[in-house]
C-alpha cells in the first residue's frame, strides 16, 4: 500500500513537472517567434504584421485626440480656396492674376514663408493675350509703326499676361515656395528604370546642399524618380524653393509618412513640406543636410527618418485644426495684413472637388495643403515621433522579458490570477506605451509584446484547461458515485484535495446492515426484494449525500459510508452521528409507508467507529478501482454493528466516536442538565452520568465490550432519538 501511495505521488510529481515543461516549452516558441519577426523582416510577414502596428498607431492617435488635443500653435495659417471663394470669384481653376493679386496682398502683411499646395506646370493662355500678341506681330511687321501705339499694345500685353503678372507678384515677395512633381514609376525597387535627363540648373538650386553617409551600418533605400514636372521655367526662377508633392499611402490607403527625400538623377530633393519649415526657418540650401538612412538636418534641427527617408506624420488633429482664412476674403481685404505677419502661410483648395483628399489616422477628408501644414508645424516646432531600427532591440528585450514572466508565473497560480497578471501586463504597457508617445513622441512597438502576451496566456491557458478538464474528467470518473455533486465540484476545483495514492487520515466510518434480510428475502419473490431493497438504498444514499459522507460500497443488503476524506471534515465524527440519526429518521418514515402498503417493513442497525485509517483508491489498476478505506478501525465498526442485534440498539457509536463530538455534547449537556436541575434536582443529577445530549439526540453509556483483535475492552455507546426515547 505504502508502495503504491509513493507511487502515486510521483506519478503526480510527474504530472506537474510535465506541465511546467510544456508550458515552458510553448511560452518560449511564441516568445522566440516575436522576437524573430521583431528583430528580422519576413518578407511575406513584414507588410501585413507592419500594417497591423501602424493600426496601433492610429489608435494612439484617436486615443490622444480624444483625451490630449494637440495645439498647433498660430504661427502657421491656410488660405482656403474653398466654397466661399469659388461663388465669389468664379469657379477653379482661377486665372494666375487672381494668384498674383492674392501674392502681393499676403506680402504687405510680411510673412515668413508664402507657399503653394498647387501645380502651375503650364502656362496659362487666354483669348484676349493670343489677339494682342498676334496684333503686335502684325503691326511691328508694318514700315513704319507707330511707336505710341505699339507701347500701347505693348501694355496692354502685359496686362493680358496673367504669368508674367504672377511671376512678378513672387519675385517680388521673395519667400514663396512652390511645388514641383517627381514622377516616380510603379514598382520603382524592382524595375530598372533609364536615367532621367539633365535637370534644369533651378531645380539643382532647390536640392539637398550636403548629402552624405553616416555609416555603413546604416541602410538607405531611397526612392528614384524617373521624371518631374514643375512650374513654367519663369515662375519656377522666380520662387525662393521648390519641393516635391510625392506622396504614398501605406496599404490600407491611411497617409503615415512624409517622404522627406527623393533622389532624381545625382541629386536628392526635398519635400514641400521640408522645403517650407528651412525657408520659414531662414536656412539656406547648404544647411539641408540628409543623412543617408539616418536624418535630415535643417539648421540644426536632427529630423529622424527611416531607410527611406521618410518621416513619421505626427497629426495635430484633424481638418480645420490650423487657423484658416477664405481666399476670397484675403482678395477682397477684409483681413488685416496684420494677421499675416511673420505666420507660415499655406495656400491650397479645400472647395469641394478642387482638391486632393487624405487619409489620415484621424481623418478621411483630409486637405493635402494641411497635411503640409501638419509636416511643417512638426519640423518648425520639433514635434517628432522616432522610430529607428535601433528601436528593434528594444522591442526583442520587451517581449523577452515578457515572455519570460508569463513563462514564470502562469503555471504557477490560479486561472483568475493568471487573468489578472496577463491583463494588468498588457493594460499596463498600453498605458506606458501611449504615455511614451504623447509625452516623448516615441513611437515604441505595441503590436509584437501584445501578442506575446495574448498568445502565451491564451497557449498556457488552454494547456492548462486541458490538463485541468483531463484530472476533472478522471475525478468526476472516480468521485461521481461515492460523493455528492458538491463535493465532486469542489475536487474538480482543487484535484490535490483527492489524494489517490493512499495516506492514513483520521475518519469516521459507518455501517448499516438490515436485520434479518435473509429471511426477508426467502419469504418474498426476488422482484419484490430488489424493489424494497432499491426503494431503501435510495433512500438511505440521499440521507448519506446530505450529510457530505462518501458512499464507500454497497454490499448486499448493507451499507459503508466514511467521513473525512476526500475532502477534510474535521467534524466528520459529528456529520456521521447527524447522519446515522437521519438514516433511522427516515427509515421510519419508510416503515409507515410500507405498513400503509400493506408491505413487510425492514429494520436496520447502526454502528460506527473512529480513528486512523488508510483511505485511497485501490484495486486492480487499468481493470477494477475503487476509492475506500481499510484498517483494524474499519472492522471495528463492522463489530459494532453486529453488536446492535445483541444489545437492541438502532445506533452504535464506539468512544472514540463519542469524543470526537465530545466538544459539541459537553456544550449542551450542561445547559440541558442545569436548566433540569432548577426544575427536578439531585434525582436528575443521577442520570447525568448515563445520559448525555447532543440537540435532538440522547447518547447512553452501554457498556465495555471485548472485541475480537483487541486486547482492551472497546466502550460502547447507544444513540437515541428523543422522539424514540418517549416512546
């Protein structure tokens, strides 16, 4: 037995370390995996896992929005094209001499920078300028032209000339900044493209001033362009610098970056964006600086950028966040020229139809001239998201240490703590996450530790169901018929509570055996014997259950039950005397329904015993089991209950029984005898020593017995109901 019980126990042993090792096992293929994919790019994995980070991103940026609007400050302002001014003016696009006109009355205001979010790549031509061009042809082709009324059509001409009109109104305001196109082809790493033909010596002016290698470490993918298209030659000499517009959603169609350099030809181009913030910021072209995969450097301010070039778009807000004037309103001077003064100032169409819309993680209607306006306020006032390769390592060391927790501490405690923990990680680096990017624009991976988390607990907690449902499963298999649903229930919860391998506890353990069943059944058809005999064990089990015992067996017409394991009841002596009494209550009840029948009643006698006892599951393992007790107390109490038929009693308790309820007796036995003894006195005193009470039950000091395997006599006592005791 001892063999065995040490044998179960390290079967247990077994168990547990094996679920450790498989938890351990699976907590570190899914940690490892994310700091594989965090560390390398897979390409088949990168795009779609790097598209569900920069969804996390979004939400930090809604997150923000929602709970910390940002403020762009005034010192960048748009002039909309919008609604307004189309029905005022007349509708887009508008003649260049409106742009002119708009030009000068903005310059009197003296801004930093005056730019455009529009392409004037060809030259505007109108009716009324091809007539007085081809008028003055005619008359200068003449003998002898009039020189007045050349000068005249000359003047004329001019006015006509909306681009000359335009070209002047910016080469006069000395700060406007334009856009220009590069024309970069579909699928630009993988094709080959021909080299692009000689630039035009104003756009080499509009150029990056230093561009350079930091390392070799470093990695720079730039993106070529095979083309561009900018203003008319006289406008694009004109401006103070041109930028590019290339822009490229990420897959999902949301706008993320600003593409800070494009390479064309030699030469590396700024964007417009970038263009605008170093000429507000009135640095000249050799303070633009790119470092290749590294940054880009605008009089001393470091813009970090990924491989590409690009830069994180740190979104303000959404449309409408930046102060915004009507162009028809400027046109028409109901604005100061004060209001313009030392202001960036973006000029764009936000009219319906007039101009392009973004995506952005806050927006779908998203002008392009505030999404420039956005860059601009990010570079001018340094409010930058990093997120640098060097960044992986922190992302491997956070899902590391992870990882490694959960490992650690999941195996260990229940399934609401083990919630609890994975929960409070998650919520917790949520919350750190989002504080990193508001307060110190770091754009940390949220994506790889979240799934780290969510898969390791989600793993771990399925092994652990599974290991769970299996013991659940082979305690209800071994349980179900000994003890009540409760009791199963509460094993099912803690399976270390039911220790099958066999341990000596202290118990309590019941015998009930029907009085001359053999005699019974020899007077009745086997019919009638199974459905008496039925009718009373079920009766009886339902008493038993009710009182948590542990239905040993049946065994023929008799009955052994046991109390205190496999769950602990220190009261098990107390439960098994409450139960006997029950059983006899009920096996009255049971005589008068059978005497009302008209049916032969059955009688049954009760003994118990208590004491050390060997209790766990025994038998023929794989074949026959079964979970019972064994010892010299177990025959014990089969003795005394064959003692009932010798001394007429219903209930037999031995006195190791009666003291393990000794506390509960005593209690109530002096209130019960003081209260008698203000009524009847010395004669009750007398009966004190015979008789002692426990509720609705009296306990009869019977005698000393000698039983057989024991040297000293065994005493005996007899359990009385009070409702016996009257009659």
């Amino acid at each position: 037995m001892r063999w065995r019980a040490a044998e179960k126990k390290r079967e247990g042993r077994k168990e547990k370390k094996k679920l450790k090792f498989q938890a351990l096992v699976i907590s570190s293929l899914i940690t490892l995996f994310f700091v594989f994919v965090a560390l390398i790019d897979i390409p088949f994995l990168k795009d779609t896992l790097d598209l569900l980070e920069m969804k996390t991103l979004d939400f930090r940026f809604r997150f923000r929005e929602a709970h910390h609007p940002g403020k762009p400050g005034t010192d960048i302002a748009l002039v909309a094209i919008d609604e307004k001014s189309i029905k005022e003016i007349g509708r887009w696009p508008w003649s260049r001499a409106e742009m002119a006109k708009l030009v000068r009355i903005l310059a009197e205001g003296k801004p930093r920078v005056i730019s455009f979010d529009i392409l004037f790549s060809e030259p505007e031509a109108s009716d009324s300028l091809r007539l007085l061009q081809t008028l003055k042809q005619d008359y200068q082709e003449r003998p002898s032209p009039d020189a007045r009324f050349l000068k005249t059509l000359e003047t004329k001409e001019r006015e006509a000339n909306a681009d000359a009109q335009f070209v002047e109104a910016v080469r006069k305001a000395g700060n406007v900044v334009l856009p220009m196109a590069l024309m970069v082809p579909a699928y630009y790493q993988s094709v080959r493209q021909q080299a692009p033909p000689e630039p035009p010596a104003f756009l080499i002016s509009s150029s990056f001033g230093l561009v350079k290698q930091v390392s070799t470490a470093k990695v720079f993918l730039p993106i070529e362009a095979q083309g561009v298209i900018f203003p008319i030659p006289l406008l694009a000499e004109s401006t103070k610098a041109l930028g590019h517009a290339y822009y490229q959603p990420d897959r999902d169609g949301v706008l993320r970056w600003e593409y800070l350099a494009l390479k064309y030809g030699d030469d590396y181009y700024p964007s417009l964006g970038l263009q605008i913030a170093r000429t507000a910021l009135g640095v000249p072209r050799e303070g633009m600086k790119l470092w290749l995969g590294d940054a880009v450097e605008v009089g001393g301010i470091k813009i970090p950028t990924d491989e590409r070039g690009r830069m994180p778009i740190n979104y303000v807000g959404r449309e409408g966040t930046f102060p915004t004037f009507s162009a028809t309103d400027i046109l028409h001077r109901r604005v100061p020229a004060k209001e313009f003064q030392d202001r960036i100032i973006l000029i764009g169409t936000t009219g319906l139809g007039t101009y392009d819309i973004k995506v952005t993680p806050l927006s779908a209607n998203m002008p392009g001239v505030e999404k420039n306006a956005t860059v601009v306020e990010n570079i001018i006032h340094q409010r930058f998201l990093h997120r640098t390769e060097g960044m992986k390592l922190l992302d491997g060391l956070v899902i590391l240490v992870f990882g490694v927790s959960l490992m650690l501490i999941l195996p260990r405690v229940s399934a609401l703590r083990g919630v609890a923990v994975a929960v409070a990680m998650l919520i917790g680096y949520m919350l750190l996450v989002q504080y990193l990017f508001e307060m110190k624009g770091l754009w940390i991976t949220l994506l790889y530790p979240a799934a780290t988390i969510a898969f390791s607990y989600t793993s771990l907690t399925v092994l652990r169901f599974m290991t769970e449902e299996r013991q659940a499963q082979e305690v209800r298999r071994m349980f179900s018929s000994y003890v009540t649903p409760k009791m199963v229930a509460e094993l099912v919860k803690d399976p270390d509570k039911a220790k099958l391998g066999g341990e000596r506890k202290e118990l309590t353990v019941l015998f009930s055996d029907v009085r001359g069943f053999t005699t019974f059944s020899e007077n009745h058809q086997p019919e009638e014997v199974v459905a008496i005999l039925n009718e009373y064990m079920n009766a009886m089990t339902e008493v038993i259950f009710h009182w948590d015992g542990t239905l040993d067996k049946f065994v023929g017409d008799a009955i052994m039950v046991f109390w205190g394991a496999p769950l602990d009841q220190p009261n098990h002596a107390e439960l098994a005397i409450r139960c006997a009494l029950h059983m006899q209550k009920r096996l009255g009840e049971l005589q008068e329904k059978w005497r009302a029948d008209g049916k032969e009643t059955l009688d049954a006698g009760i003994g118990m015993n208590s004491g050390e006892m060997v209790v766990g599951n025994m038998g023929a393992e794989g074949k026959k089991m079964d979970y019972t007790v064994i010892g010299d107390n177990v025959n014990l109490a089969a003795r005394v209950e064959s003692l009932t038929r010798q001394y007429n009693a219903r209930i037999l308790i031995t006195e190791s029984t009666y003291h393990g309820a000794k506390d509960l007796i005593e209690v109530r036995e002096i209130f019960a005898n003081e209260k008698r003894s203000r009524a009847t006195g010395i004669k009750h005193k007398e009966r004190r020593r015979k008789r002692m009470k426990i509720g609705h039950a009296l306990f009869k000091d019977l005698d000393a017995v000698k039983v057989k395997g024991k040297v000293k006599p065994v005493r005996i006592f007899e359990v009385v109901g009070i409702e016996e005791e009257r009659k």
